[in-house]
C-alpha cells in the first residue's frame, strides 16, 4: 500500500491567488514527520515545510503552510499568494523515526500571470 | 556554507559499463541517504549510512548496486554492468542526526545518468 498519495498530478493557479497541494499518508507508527519539498526544473530538492507527528498547531513558513489533519491523515499544502517563481514540482514526504523520506509522485504547480 | 554536492551532474554510460557517483554532505551531518528518482516520479530509497555504518540497504534494487562511507563522510554509489532501466537521477541527502524524525535532509543537486 502506499504509504504517501498526491492525487493532484498538476495544478493550474494564477499570480497571486492561493493553492492547495494535496497529500495523504499511511502509518501505524505514532511519531513521524511530514514534509513538503519543491523541485524546480533545474532538479534540485528545496525543502519548504515540516510538521511533527506531535505538533499541536500548523507549520507556517513564510507563504507555507501545512494544513495537518492527523485524524484524517492527511497534511496538505498551502500556498499564499502565488509567484511565478513557484512553479516548479512539489512532493510530500513522510518520515518515521530513523528511516529514510517516502516520497509521494508529487504534484506539478504551473503559475500563470 | 556549502551544501550537499554530488559529482558528477551528468553521466552517459552505456550498458554494461561500471560507473561511480560520488557526494560530499555538509560537514558534520551524521546521516547520509541515496535515492533514485526515474523520470516523473518521486525519489526512491536507496540506501543509508550513519557515519560510516550502512544501516540500511534494503532499496538497492540488485546486486550490481553497492555504495561504501569508508570514513563517515564522503560516499560513493557505484552501479556495476550498467543497464538502460538504471536511467534515472541519484539524489544523495545528509541529515545532522539519524533516529529523531524531525531531522530535515539536504539534497544535493543530483546525477543524472544516462545508460545507452
């Protein structure tokens, strides 16, 4: 089964409106981390945002911010204002204590003016 | 500071050819990690180091895949008898610690090899 689903193959949103990625994940284990990385077309991974299994509030970073549902499993994506600069490809990530990221099959963003 | 680099960027082999990848974490990151992306998909697991200890190499997907961190730093991944579906980009990461799940991992910018 797979432990991170990003339903959304590609998402289309104009300069400065709001998106949501989307993720889902799958674990029994209750300490683990999720996170949000973009990889632009250059192929490097930048790490955008983080939010503990234990979390008790949302993880904000700057126009990040991660919408955790714990009991729905889910942790989606929050872009503010959107920036042409933003479009890129954008994975979810799941960590459980001492393993390796599984990553989802992400999300294409494309802005447009 | 510097970051995670990997070298080479690119790298055409053809099949059968052995090749090497190399990265350098930041320094003093215990952990290291090598995924796979294939094209269009999400980076895959590989293997991980802590220090010079390979503690998992469950996502080797053969025989012909091994990867060495003699000293706790440097690691190189080497694919012997290179075939066409090794294609992909290897992503190499380094993280202060191991256990806690907390921990971000770098990446570097990748290899893209390419087997012909």
């Amino acid at each position: 089964a797979q432990k991170i689903t990003q339903t959304q193959p590609g998402m289309f949103v104009q300069e400065k409106e709001a998106v949501t990625l989307d993720c889902t994940y799958d674990t029994s284990d209750p300490s683990y981390g999720l996170f949000w990385y973009k990889q632009p077309s250059s192929g490097e991974m930048i790490f955008l945002i983080y939010q503990g299994s234990y979390d008790q509030q949302n993880a904000t970073e700057g126009r990040y911010s991660l919408n955790f549902q714990k009991a729905r499993k889910s942790a989606n994506l929050v872009i503010s204002a959107s920036q042409l600069g933003d479009s890129a490809m954008y994975f979810c990530a799941m960590r459980e204590a001492g393993t390796a990221l599984i990553f989802g099959k992400g999300t294409t963003l494309s802005v447009s003016s | 500071g510097a970051g995670v680099s990997q070298s080479p960027r690119y790298k055409v082999a053809k099949r059968g050819q052995d090749v090497a990848l190399r990265c350098d974490p930041i320094s003093g990151h215990v952990s290291l990690f090598w995924y796979q992306q294939a094209l269009g998909q999400g980076p895959e697991f590989l293997t991980y180091f802590q220090n010079e200890a390979q503690l998992d190499k469950s996502g080797l997907p053969s025989d012909r895949f091994f990867a060495e961190r003699p000293e706790g730093s440097v690691s190189t991944l080497k694919i012997q008898r290179t075939q066409q579906e090794d294609s992909a980009v290897y992503l190499c990461a380094s993280s202060l610690e191991a256990a806690p799940a907390t921990y971000e991992q770098y990446f570097g910018p990748g290899t893209r090899l390419t087997v012909t």
